[in-house]
C-alpha cells in the first residue's frame, strides 16, 4: 500500500491511542466523570486526545475533537482541510467493557471526509479509507510496523459478503420507535428480516464491509461521531444520506448535530 503522508500519521496516531486506551481498559481506574450534556468521560478519552493531537499536530492542519473546546464556527467556517476526531467512540461501551468501542480519526475536506481511520483496539481490527485509495479493513494487527505488510481486506467487494436475508444494523444502546418503524417498513419491502446490535461507528462499518444491508439512525450524533466511518462507507461502495432530505451529511457545519441518517450498500 503506498499511503499519503496524512493517511500514514493518521494511522499511526490511532493505533497509539488504542494501545494507550487498553492499558487503562484492562486496569482497574477508568476515572468515569460526567461531561454537561450527562454523557461519561474517563481518563482514556483524554490520554486518547493527547496522543492523537499530539501527533497530528505535525500535519499543521487544525484539529477538532470531541474533547477539546469547540473552535466558533466563525473562525472554523473557512477551514478547507482539518482533522475532526473522536479519541473513544462507544466510550459507554468502554465503560462497560464489551470491545465495542472505536478510535476515530477523520480529515474532512470542502465539508465532506476524505480519509478515515476506524480503529478497534479490543480485537485489533482497523478500518481505513481515502479518496483516490478505496477502503479496507485489516484484522489482528499486533504490531503497527507490520501493518503495510499485513492482510488488507478491499471492502468495494463486501456485497459478496451479504447476507441473503436482508439484515439491519442497529443500536445496542439507541434503540426508539423511529427505528422500530423503519424495520417494519424493510420488512414490508424484504419479507424477513435481520438485525444486528454493536456499539460505536462499527455499525457503519458492519455495512462497509458487507455484514449488513443498511444502518438506520434516528437519534441523535455528532459530526466526530460519524466522520471517520463515513469515509470508510463512501470508499467502500456505500451511500450515508440523511433520513429526511437524502442529501449526503455535509460537515463543519454551524451546529455540529448530524441529521438522522441512513447508511446503505447498493447492491444492484
């Protein structure tokens, strides 16, 4: 693989905040708090920040994160090219210890992303994308200088991989009515259906690599939510609309809330 210089530190900087994130998982001080909106922080979110900023910061381009104070969108506005991050995705999944969170690192370019790195550092399996690159998935990476010599799992393949039944991914910790509806719609449209529960952005990722038809989400995300395992769907042949409009999610917006959306592989 012959990665540009923004893949490789981008790349790099979540692989060392997964290792960062497992020590503290496997211990016994998550130093759970409490952000404004009641969601949980823990001291792996913030060592998670550090060392993705911290390496990022040699790309000069502007970082947004979940973890850090927002820049006003007065200034943000006229960024072309910046990273949006999430150090931990799932971090409730974290807490719970069930392996389905999600180290997320996007760059967004002109308001969409161009490259993302999705990282499971509880089963070692890495999801990354770029325009002009495509996208794959490489599974048990147990030593990051190994990586371009590893198994690399082209995802614009992964309709091979589908399921006959038409299967849904879904929330383990979202689950609403908006959601119950639309199955019931898939299966006045498919006959039977399936559906499958994870945490985090792997449920985008599940449909980018073919283990699902599509992701419906009517609840509420933010941009650093979703960026990174967008790239990985778009590059991998999928489409990520809103649920309303159909138009694709555009980011940097003034109000960093995502529509409701939905993630879904063409399969014609």
């Amino acid at each position: 693989m012959n990665y540009s210089d923004n893949l490789s530190i981008a790349l790099s900087a979540a692989f060392a905040a997964g290792e960062m994130i497992m020590e503290i998982y496997n211990s016994e001080d998550f130093a759970v708090e409490l952000k404004q909106d009641n969601s949980p922080l823990t001291r792996a979110d913030k060592a998670s920040h550090k060392i993705i900023t911290d390496i990022l910061a040699s790309s000069n381009l502007p970082i947004l994160s979940e973890e850090d104070d927002i820049c006003v969108y007065e200034e943000r506005k006229s960024w072309e090219s910046f990273w949006m991050l999430d150090p931990i995705d799932g971090t409730k999944e974290f807490i719970k210890r069930n392996g389905e969170f999600t180290v997320n690192v996007a760059l967004i370019r002109h308001n969409s992303p161009v490259l993302g790195v999705v990282y499971v550092p509880a089963t070692k399996v890495l999801y990354y994308a770029e325009h002009g690159l495509g996208a794959f998935k490489i599974e048990d990476i147990s030593d990051f200088d190994q990586l371009e010599n590893s198994f690399h799992i082209d995802l614009s393949n992964s309709n091979q991989h589908l399921p006959k039944t038409f299967t849904l991914v879904v929330s383990k910790s979202h689950m609403n009515q908006e959601t119950e509806d639309y199955i019931h719609k898939m299966k006045i449209e498919h006959g039977a259906v399936a559906s499958k529960s994870f945490g985090s952005s792997l449920k985008i990722c599940k449909v980018a690599e073919g283990h699902a038809h599509c992701y419906p989400r009517f609840g509420p995300t933010m941009e650093w939510d979703t960026a990174a395992a967008h790239a990985v769907a778009t590059y991998a042949g999928c489409k990520m609309v809103a649920a309303e409009t159909s138009e694709h999610l555009s980011y940097n917006k003034k109000n960093l809330l995502n529509p409701f959306f939905i993630v879904s592989r063409d399969t014609k």
